[in-house]
C-alpha cells in the first residue's frame, strides 16, 4: 500500500492541531489508532522514537521526520527514549483524482500555467533534515501562530504549515540530486539550459559522452518531463525575456532560438504557456 503524503497544489494543507511533547523517562509509546480524516507529522528534537504504520517500523532520531497517512492504522511497540522530544501535526488534505500529475519543478517559465495548480506534490515519507535549528525556529512559530488569538488563525496557520511542508519536499529534491545516476541529469539540465538555442539529441549525447537513449530515459525518470518538453520550456522562457527586453518580433526571435520556423515557435509557445506569441505581446509591457 502506498502511504505517502499528497496534497494539491491549489489547495494548502489545513492544521487541525500542533503540540511540542516530551519523555523524560522513557514511559510512552506512540499511540494505538486509525485516524479516519487526519494526517499526522512527526518531528524529533532530542531522542529516539519508534512507529509503526499498516506493519512497517520507523525509527526516528534526532533531526528526523515522518508523515503518517490518514485512515492508516499506526501504533508504537517500543517505548520512546528516555529524554525524547518531539513535536507532532495533525493536519487535513483534500482528496486527490487518481489521475493528477505530479508537479515538476524543473523547465520553469516566468508564465505560470494554470494546470500547474492542479498538480500534486507527493511528500517525502521520511527523512532527516540539515539545518535541524531551523526546522526547530519554523515549528516554534507555527506553534506560537496555532496558540495566538489571531482573528485569522485557521488561515494563516495553514499557509505557514504548507510553506514549510514545502521546504521538507525542496531539501528533499535537493538530497535526491546528489544521488550518482542523478548527477548525470543535472549536467544534462546545465547543458539545456547554458544553450543559446537549441540542441540536437546528438549534441547532448557527444556533450556527456553517454548513449541518448539511456539518458533520455534517466531525464524522464528524474524530472517527469522528456529531454524535448523540458528543452522546450527552457527556450520559450528565454523567448519571453527576448520578447520583454529585447523589442524582438516572433520571426527574430524564433530564428534567435534555433526553431525551424515561426510556426512551429509559435505552436510550442502556446502548448508551453497556453498563449499564442502575438497574445501574449499584446498583454505585456516592453522594458
């Protein structure tokens, strides 16, 4: 059973309660329960936990975390440390299709589109993170917010919570490109980018001396996106800046980026921005 974490990115995660807990003596275990509607995080200052959930164990020390899915039976077997810390979150999500899309930070255009709204992030089940003081100072305000009488504290706790959910799933991202196989996508992402236009299957494969197909392949799997559509992205963002800067038409800038026509410009700039170039022209202003 898969029992990660998704939430919508048109719809922030919503707090039900957060609380800092200890045990100094070691007397407590997590508890027994099926939460129907709440999603739990957990997030360990001092000491060692330890977790079940639907039968696999997590072990949790200092600096780690981990979300535990709704309706997903969890209990501890073991005591906590003695000495353990640990902060805890109740929160809601929305229910999400079986068919959304996974979010992809990579190939950005300064246009955000809608359906990047609609998209989903899938959080990281566990993890330990690097800055552990500052996760600390995160969570202390988002206690001190939950505690205060602020008239819109519902709203302002939930948006805060969602930001820093969404620093765990950028440190996370962060970690996954150091992996070996993955460094080989981050020279392939530099090159795109450093381009002036673009780029052959060809060039990309002499530039890492590595066979195209098996990169393509590794690009997909690591950002979502084909080498193509990502490529795609890059030059229409390098287009917009063109169109805002430089005072250039479709055609200059077109041939500028190494697109076989203002045709073909024009179709991939309307599927990568939902705008046609002359409709987007007509709504900017020119520096």
């Amino acid at each position: 059973m898969n029992n990660n974490i998704e939430i919508i990115n048109s719809n922030i995660a919503l707090i039900h309660e957060i609380g800092k807990m200890d045990d100094s003596e070691g007397i407590l275990k997590h508890p027994d329960r099926i939460m129907p509607d709440l999603n739990v995080f957990v997030y360990v200052i001092n000491g060692r936990l330890q977790i079940n959930e639907d039968g696999k164990s997590h072990i949790l020390e200092k600096g780690s975390y981990l979300f535990l899915r709704k309706n997903v039976h969890h209990w501890g077997e073991d005591y906590y440390q003695p000495g353990s810390e640990w902060y805890y979150i109740h929160f809601f999500n929305h229910s999400l299709s079986s068919n959304t899309a996974e979010y992809s930070p990579y190939g950005k255009t300064s246009l955000i589109h809608q359906d990047e709204y609609q998209s989903k992030v899938t959080l990281p089940k566990f993890g330990t993170v690097s800055q552990k003081e500052y996760i600390i100072s995160q969570l202390d305000k988002l206690l001190e917010l939950f505690d205060s009488s602020h008239p819109l504290r519902p709203m302002l706790t939930s948006m805060q919570l969602h930001q820093f959910f969404l620093e765990l799933y950028l440190e996370y991202l962060e970690s996954y490109a150091d992996k070996k196989p993955n460094r080989m996508v981050v020279k392939m992402i530099s090159y795109i980018d450093e381009a002036n236009k673009k780029v052959s299957s060809q060039e990309i494969a002499d530039s890492l001396g590595m066979n195209y197909a098996y990169l393509s392949t590794l690009f997909k799997e690591y950002t979502g996106k084909s080498v193509t559509q990502y490529q795609n992205e890059i030059m229409i963002e390098k287009a917009i800046q063109l169109f805002r800067k430089e005072n250039m038409n479709v055609s200059e800038v077109s041939e500028q980026l190494g697109f076989s026509n203002p045709f073909y410009f024009s179709r991939v700039f309307k599927k990568v921005t939902g705008l046609s170039p002359s409709a987007y022209l007509q709504q900017i202003y020119r520096y």
